[in-house]
C-alpha cells in the first residue's frame, strides 16, 4: 500500500507529532503510516482523509499485487 500522508502532511507544514494529535493517535503511528509499516484501520484511515479533507482513495493506492 502506498499512501500519500506524508506528502499532504509536509505540504500543510505539520509534524508527525501535530498530526497524530489532531486525529487521536501517537507520533509514532503517523511516522509507522508514512514509511508504509502500518495499515490504519478503517476508522483511522476516515480520520486521516477527513483531515486532509480527501477520500481515502485519495490518500492511500493498493500497490500492484495487493489486491487479491
């Protein structure tokens, strides 16, 4: 899965650690997101497109392989 969160994040100006407030979760997690080691789940992913204020189509892309 390949998301563009990092992208829109550093476009807005904001840290991983302002972001992870913003939405409910820890640094750490946007930071795991970002580098592509964590799925969010469901619930977090609408949070982070609403954030964005996106679809969260717009944000995160199945590489090719990952649909099955």
């Amino acid at each position: 899965m390949v998301n563009e969160v990092k992208q829109r994040r550093t476009e807005r100006g904001i840290s991983q650690g302002s972001l992870g407030e913003a939405i409910g979760v820890s640094r750490q997690t946007i930071n795991a997101i970002e580098t592509g080691r964590y799925m969010p789940s469901l619930p977090l992913a609408f949070a982070l497109a609403g954030f964005f204020e996106t679809t969260i189509e717009g944000l995160f892309e199945p590489e090719k392989g990952d649909m099955r």
